[in-house]
C-alpha cells in the first residue's frame, strides 16, 4: 500500500514538473506536442494506479470481514468448549459422589449393617455419573462437529453439517 502511494506521489511530482516545463518554453522553443504526449501518458498512469489503490482497499475490507467472519468463528468454538468443560466438571463431581458413596456402603456392608439408605444414594450417585458421562460425550460431539464445520466451510464448500 505505501508503494502505490509512493509512487502517486512520485508521478504527482512529475507531473508538476512537466506543467512548469510547459509553462516555461517560450513560444518558439521545445517540442510542446510531444510534453503534451507525456503529461498525458503520466495523467494516464496516475488514473490506473489510483483504480489499483480502490482495488487493494476493497481487498482490505474483504480481508478485514473474513477477519471478523473468523473472530466469530473462534468465539463459538471457545464457548463450545467451556461447555465441555463444564460438562467434564460435572462429570467429576458425580465420580467424586459415587466414590464417596461406595466407600460408605463397603465399610456398611463390612460391619454388616445393610443399609437400603447407602445403596439408593450409590445408586443415585451412578446415574448422575452416567447422566454426565452422556452430557461430556455430547458436549465434546458437539465440539467436534463444530470444528468440521469450520473446515467444511473454510474448504470452500459452502455447505454446512446437520446436527445429529
């Protein structure tokens, strides 16, 4: 981009110096038609290069959307994983609960206390564990397809995945 400009600059420079040409030769002297050729090639040049300027500034606007297109992208993909980590927390705690639980309901049963209390709270505690296994899977699915998605599209295809 400071090429181009540069170089206006340059030709804008040349062409001041081709008008005070012009405007020193006296009548009799220098060849006037041949100035007028010049100044008309360098007023040529200086349009094409300024289309080339219009040009690289639609390039920049193009690429500075593409950026965003793609921060917005990344935001998705970051909330996509703070739910799969959510999800792995919750998965934890429920293990921490069902470990804690059947510690309870083998010292119980070691002592020979049966206790209906200790088995539906272990109970419980695996099918919270189970219902967070099943919502991390889901969440890292979701991930995943998430990122396929992007490839897909930054592939060039266009076309989006379904969810499951």
């Amino acid at each position: 981009m400071s090429d181009i400009e540069g170089l206006q600059s340059r030709i804008m420079a040349a062409l001041d110096q081709i008008g005070q040409g012009i405007d020193g030769l006296d009548a009799g002297g220098g060849d006037i038609d041949t100035l007028r050729q010049e100044l008309a090639d360098e007023k040529l040049a200086n349009a094409q290069l300024e289309e080339r300027v219009k040009a690289l500034k639609a390039k920049l606007a193009e690429a500075e959307a593409a950026g965003a297109k793609a921060g917005s992208a990344d935001e998705e993909r970051g909330a996509g994983l703070r739910k799969l980590d959510a999800e792995l927390q919750a998965l934890r705690l429920a293990n921490k609960h069902l470990r804690e639980n059947n510690a309870a309901l083998r010292e119980a049963n070691a002592e020979g206390v049966a206790e209906p209390h200790l088995i539906n709270k272990a109970m419980m505690a695996e099918l919270e564990g189970l219902r967070a296994v099943r919502a991390s899977d889901r969440a890292e699915m979701d991930a995943v397809l998430a990122e396929l998605d992007a490839l897909v599209a930054s592939a060039g295809d266009g076309s989006k995945m379904e969810d499951v």
